[in-house]
C-alpha cells in the first residue's frame, strides 16, 4: 500500500509475514535527480513483491534512487542488496557498519544466552529462527557511513541525521528541520514498544536509548514518521510514555529479584511484555530470545546504577539485589 505524506515524500507499507510487527514502513522521497528510499524491508520473497509494486507505482527509477538505513535490522536492511544498483549511495550509522563489518558472532550471543540460563537446546532453536539469520541482505552493499549532523538533500528534503543508539548499538534518525519532520526508525514507534537489547559493543543499551530520547525531544517536531505502524505528531507526550514504560519494567525486575537471587532468563517472567501469550511457557521461542535480551538491558542498567549486582556460579550469571 502506497501513500502520499507530503508533497513527493510517500510510505509504502510493506507486510512482515506471522511477525508481530506486522509491516515496515518504507518512506520514498522523490527528487528531481536523485531519489530516497529510508529502510527496505526483511529478504523475503513478499516483503520484495510488495517493495518494488509500491516504488513501481510511484515511478521510481532505482538507478536515480539512493538509500538510508536507519538500522542494521534485518526488516530494515533485509532488501538493501535488491533495492541498490551499482549507480545507488546507501547511508548507514558508523557504528552500525562496524558491526556488521564482520560475520555476525552468532555463537557469542549463543554463549552468552546459555550462561544467562536459556536452556542450551532452546537458544539453538531460537538462534536458527531468528529473523537475523534468516532475512538478512544475500548480496553485500558498499555502505556511505553517516555520523551525527551530517546532512542529506533530496528534492525539496534537507535531512539531517541524529544519532540515536539504544535499539541498536547504531541507530539514526533523520531530521528535516523546515517541515519539522522526524523520521524515527525504531526509535521512536506509536503503537508498540522499540525492543531494547543486550549488544556485546555497548556496556548500558538502555541508558543510551533513554538518553537518545532525551536528545530528539528537544527537537520541534510536527510529524513523526516511525519504522512500523502509525505516525503522530505528540513525540514529547510518547518519549514520556515510553521513559514511564522502562521504569516499569526496572521495577518490575527489582521486584522479582526481591524472592531471590535469578538468572536473566528467570527474571524474565516477571516483566510484562505485550504480546498475545500470557504464559511464559507458552511463548514462542524466538519471543523469549527477545524477551531475555530485554532483560538483560533493564539488569545491566540497574547493575550500573548500583542497585544489582552479578556473580557467576556453576557457570550462570546470577544477579542478586545489591
């Protein structure tokens, strides 16, 4: 599905199929010479059909067409290598680029996962569905890394990039500052919560995404353009919420540390997570490969703050109210 926002910048809707997300938005901005796509969508045979029926539509010629990546997602940065030409410019945060610089070290997270108490043969399972795995680009793209302040101009567009880590060790925002409008990746999203991880490269993911948030708030803002779902233009009202959203669940894991000490995997029960199963055992696994990720960012920011601490036994982390 095509829409027209503003005046040659339109969203195309492309459908995540049995994902929770539902869709990616991807936003087109059209120019007289050359062309924008930010984000692409998963690798896969439906998110492309739908991808390139919508640029189609719109007239867009992909040899006159660069590309922005908010993030390294794979429903993000999946198409990337079936949406760039040889002629293309593709954007991507520095940080990002450095992490994906080399193989992904799959059996690190395996091992941290394993020692943060998810069973071994569960993580191998949710490891081998993991949309990382399985969506990513198939065909590799010389990337233009972007830093924070740099500026791209399309047609009428003066975009200027925000660096905004915490939902990826990389993440950016793109910011016109005469129409006020912010497009906000995953960082900022209306109808959901952004997923907020552990990442091997950062020592507190949540405190940086806390503080990303703190950083775009400042900005007038009449339209905010997110990765997923429906847009707004109340920013302010919904960095509140979603500040509010993470103290709940601080609390929440302080709470079940209260019974004693426990493994991320057992502390994650007790946060509540949107999603449509109540039980934790009847999560599917790569909801609870998320899930004990989160987790893991709200105890490493507690642990920071001086409130938990860890200690290894038997080859498990633990973590125990200081």
């Amino acid at each position: 599905m095509v829409q027209e926002i503003r005046s040659d910048l339109f969203c195309i809707e492309v459908p995540l199929p049995k994902n929770p997300l539902k869709s990616i938005n991807s936003y087109v901005i059209k120019g007289r010479e050359r062309n924008l796509i930010i984000d692409t969508a998963m690798n896969r045979p439906e998110c492309k059909d739908a991808l390139f029926l919508g640029l189609k539509d719109l007239g867009i010629d992909l040899e006159k067409t660069d590309l922005f990546i908010t993030h390294l997602h794979a429903d993000h940065f999946g198409l990337s290598g079936d949406v760039a030409t040889d002629k293309s410019k593709c954007y991507m945060g520095s940080e990002e680029l450095k992490f994906l610089s080399g193989t992904p070290d799959w059996e690190y997270m395996l091992n941290m996962f394993v020692e943060n108490g998810f069973p071994d043969n569960v993580v191998r399972e949710s490891m081998s569905r993991h949309p990382g795995m399985l969506y990513s680009p198939t065909r590799k793209v010389e990337m233009t890394p972007v830093s924070d302040g740099d500026m791209i101009r399309v047609g009428n567009y003066e975009l200027r990039c925000i660096y905004t880590p915490g939902h990826t060790p990389g993440h950016f925002c793109l910011y016109d500052e005469k129409d006020q409008i912010l497009f906000s990746g995953d960082h900022i999203l209306f109808d959901i919560t952004p997923n907020i991880t552990n990442w091997m490269t950062r020592e507190d993911s949540l405190r940086d995404y806390l503080a990303s948030l703190d950083k775009v708030s400042a900005l007038p803002v009449k339209l905010v353009l997110p990765g997923h779902r429906t847009s707004s233009s109340h920013h302010v009202d919904r960095i509140e919420a979603l500040k509010q959203h993470h103290r709940d669940r601080l609390e929440e894991a302080i709470t079940a540390l209260q019974e004693g000490d426990m493994t991320a995997y057992e502390v994650a029960p007790y946060i509540t997570w949107k999603i449509e199963f109540k039980k934790w055992d009847d999560f599917p696994i790569t909801q609870k490969w998320f899930a004990v990720g989160e987790t893991l960012a709200h105890l490493h920011y507690l642990e920071h703050e001086g409130t938990v601490k860890q200690y290894k036994k038997d080859g498990l982390v633990y973590y125990t109210l200081n």
